[in-house]
C-alpha cells in the first residue's frame, strides 16, 4: 500500500480514524487483493504534503534550504526551486521531504496497534536518523 514519495497525515489521529483505516485496510484486502494482503510494512524515507504530490511542485531536498530546519518547520512546508538539471533533480518547485514528527509517530503505532488487534500482520521500519528517543535534542532546530 502507498508508494515512494506519498504524503502522510501530519496532526495525531482521533479513535475512529484508526479505525476506518482498518475498515478500508479489509476492505480493499478482500476487493482488490483476493483476500492475499497479510498486513502493512511502514517503510519510509521522507515525505511531501498532498498538495505538493498533485503536481504543483515536487519532492526534495537540498541541504542548504532543508538541512537546518525542524521536523515542524518541514511540516508546515518548506520549498525551494532548483534549476540544477542534472539527472534526478529536475528544474522546478520543491517541497523539503517532511521527516517524523511526534504526530508521524502517533499515527503509525496507533495504526499498527489496530492493525494487529485486527489480527493482521505489521511491520515497521523508519528511518534511523529521524525517530524520536528520550534522549535529548541538542542541535539548533
């Protein structure tokens, strides 16, 4: 389910929401999979705003622009242009990759929670450099 490069929700998800997730999860199992879909591996780099996915710009990064915000700062939207043609980065509008933020991580262990309690199986690999931990953040941002 999903694809490199999807927008994902950025504010914490309510009860219900997880569970029309769910729903639709065994909805389109049984619909468009036959019934073969186990369960959902989260597996994910970064991530661009829905807004930016439907064409009007495209997802990126550029260290100078990016590299010194926060996760809430990129979450709200941060753009740059590009007119560096070279192969895999295009000419154009950019949105910064958004990266985890604490509602990221709500919805997806709210997500695999209800998942699981539904009997299916789920797998969960973020990126190292963006989880969150109980140690504390020392950089500027």
């Amino acid at each position: 389910m999903g694809s490199w490069c999807t927008s994902f929700p950025t504010r914490e998800w309510t009860e219900e929401e997880f569970q029309q997730f769910t729903s639709y999860f065994k909805e389109i199992r049984t619909k468009d999979f036959g019934g073969n879909l186990d369960g959902i591996d989260w597996d994910w780099e970064g991530y661009c705003s829905e807004v930016c996915l439907k064409g009007n710009c495209k997802c990126g990064w550029d260290d100078k622009v990016c590299g010194k915000k926060s996760p809430d700062e990129l979450k709200a939207g941060v753009y740059f242009e590009t007119h560096d043609n070279s192969p895999g980065h295009p000419t154009g509008k950019y949105q910064c990759y958004i990266l985890p933020t604490k509602e990221t991580v709500q919805v997806m262990t709210g997500v695999t929670h209800h998942m699981k309690e539904a009997g299916f199986v789920v797998t969960l690999a973020p990126m190292s450099t963006a989880v969150y931990t109980s140690e504390e953040d020392k950089s500027d941002k």
